[in-house]
C-alpha cells in the first residue's frame, strides 16, 4: 500500500497533469483563436476543458502531498478545495458528455426536426444550468472533506474522516446516482439509438453521408470507451468501499481488498481529462491539422513562416496576372 501512495499516484497523476494541461490548453486556444462561430459542439466541449483544467490545476498539490508519504502541509481550506474541484470536474464531465451525446442523437435521428433545440444559445442555457446544478450537487464536500491525523501525520481524506462514514454514506449514494448513473444511462440509450439508426441507409427519406456517419461513430466509440475504462470502475469500487466500510467494516480482508481496488481505480479516472479533448480534434480533420500546425510553428523560427507567407502571397499573385493576361489574349 505504501508503494501505491508514494509510486503509483504520483506518476499517474504527473501523467494526467502534463497531457491534461497540454490537451485541454490547446483546445481553449483553438477555440477562442481560431473559432469564428461557435456551434454547441464547440459551446460544451470549451465548458468540458475549463471543467478539466479546475481539476489539472489542482493535481500538483496532490503529488507533492503522496510523494511526501500521504503528508498534507497546504492547510484545511486547501484540501476542502481540491476535493471540491475534484468532484465538481467529474460530474461536469459527465453531464457535458451527456450533452453532447444528447446533441448528436438529435443530430442524427431528427436533423430537420430537433434544429429549434439544436442552437447556441440552448447550448449556453444548458451549460450554465449544469454548472449550477453540479455546484449545488458537491457543495457538501466542502463540509464533509477536511484535514485529519493518521499515525500522527497530517492527511487530507478523499472523502471524509473515518469517523464519519455513515453520514457520508446516503451522500456518497446520491452523488453516484445523480452524477454517474443517470448520465450513464442517458449516454447508453443514445448510443444505442444512434448506432441502430447509422445502420440504416437513410433517415427520414435523406442519406446519411459516409463523413457524418463516420464522424458520428467515432465520437460514439470515444465516449463508450471512456465510460466503460474511466467512470465505471470507479464509481462501483466507490460504492462497495462505501458499503463495506459502513455495514463490514469488522471484516478486514474484505475492506483491504476492497479498499485497494477503490483507490486502484481513483487516479484513472483523472484520465478523462486527456481523453475529453480527444471528442474535439477526433471529429473533424482540420482540427487535427491546427493542432499539428500549433505544435509545428513551436518548432519553426517565426521569420521562416513569414517567409512562407510572403512566397505563398506572390505565387498567389502571379497565379492572379496570369490568368488575366490569358484572358486578354483570348
């Protein structure tokens, strides 16, 4: 157990916090830089990464803390806040995906139909509703998590002390009911429905082209995969830790091994943080291609893409007085 806190969840989180920074930064510049109009698409996916980097940014806090043995020095007020925006991130992610998979279902299955419900301005409403909600939704945490003493060490408990796990325990359930298996369930269907209608060569009369259905796949396939490898475990480990700490808690085997795997699963489910922004550039070519332009021009002295510029410009030109003469000869 002391080489998973002082090995394993200061790697796994230092992995999440440098992919997870880099991903997430450079989706917000690309959207705020280089998006002219905002579609709901872009509407939740940019809420999706502040959501994330509220979480990121509080990663370093947590590996310093487990590469110090477990030692929290940062205070109270700091460890109830990194709880808070742990949380407050993990269910955002899920209600925006949610979202987002709501938005393609009536995409695909109601395109003429669902295009009153399909606008920015539902796509802001329902993004500020959310925050909102989830906000109301963790607030307990702030009361609930706090500093405590183990073996004479400081510590910030994950959830609360151990002392108060029964009345932790409706809360622990209501926030996985509300926070993952509803969302769960909504994203099931929808993927269900949509994969059924994608099957088919036309909707109501109009063919489906091969790039929106391969887009739409795609984006099915990453949201599947990081329900089934992020949330999932985690959540059901949650709840047995939960169970068993309240109502066994005298049958030691079975907390340790249940215990183990909770906090097994806890850092993975971080990694929805790099996978999140993958449903941004995964959908759309030229996404990819302004992102591998970002990372290139980092590596390229500026005077040469000026130069470039300038070349392209003149080809351009020239290009221009040809056609022109051509055309007076003619």
């Amino acid at each position: 157990m002391k080489t998973y806190k002082w090995v394993y969840l200061p790697v796994t989180y230092s992995f999440v916090f440098i992919l997870g920074l880099t991903l997430n930064g450079s989706l917000l510049w690309l959207v705020f830089s280089r998006t002219r109009s905002w579609s709901c698409s872009v509407v939740y996916m940019a809420n999706l990464a502040v959501a994330d980097l509220l979480y990121v940014l509080a990663l370093p806090l947590l590996i310093i803390s487990y590469a110090m043995e477990d030692f929290w020095p940062f205070g109270d007020i700091i460890c109830k806040t990194v709880r808070f925006f742990f949380y407050t991130n993990l269910h955002c992610g899920m209600m925006f995906l949610m979202c987002i998979s709501i938005h393609r279902l009536l995409g695909v299955c109601y395109p003429i139909k669902a295009m009153r419900y399909r606008t920015k301005r539902l796509a802001v409403l329902a993004s500020s509703m959310i925050w909102i909600l989830v906000t109301a939704e963790v607030l307990p945490t702030l009361v609930f998590a706090h500093t405590g003493f183990i073996n004479n060490t400081t510590v910030c408990f994950d959830m609360t002390s151990p002392g108060k796990f029964k009345q932790y325990f409706p809360y622990g359930l209501f926030l996985t009911v509300l926070g993952f298996l509803i969302p769960f369930l909504v994203i099931l269907i929808s993927n269900c429905t949509m994969v059924r209608v994608l099957s088919r060569q036309h909707v109501d009369g109009s063919p489906i082209g091969t790039a929106m259905r391969s887009k739409s796949v795609r984006t099915l396939l990453v949201v599947s995969l990081l329900f089934i490898v992020c949330f999932g475990p985690y959540h059901i480990t949650r709840t047995l830790y939960l169970f068993v700490r309240v109502y066994m808690a005298t049958n030691c085997k079975v907390l340790n091994v249940v215990m183990f795997s909770y906090k097994i699963w806890r850092p993975i489910v971080s990694l929805h943080c790099c996978v999140n922004p993958m449903l941004y550039f995964i959908g759309s070519d030229k996404k990819r291609k302004l992102l591998r332009t970002l990372f290139s021009r980092k590596r390229v002295h500026p005077s040469v893409w000026t130069v470039r510029a300038q070349l392209q410009a003149e080809k351009s030109s020239n290009g221009a007085s040809g056609i022109r003469n051509s055309g007076r000869h003619g």
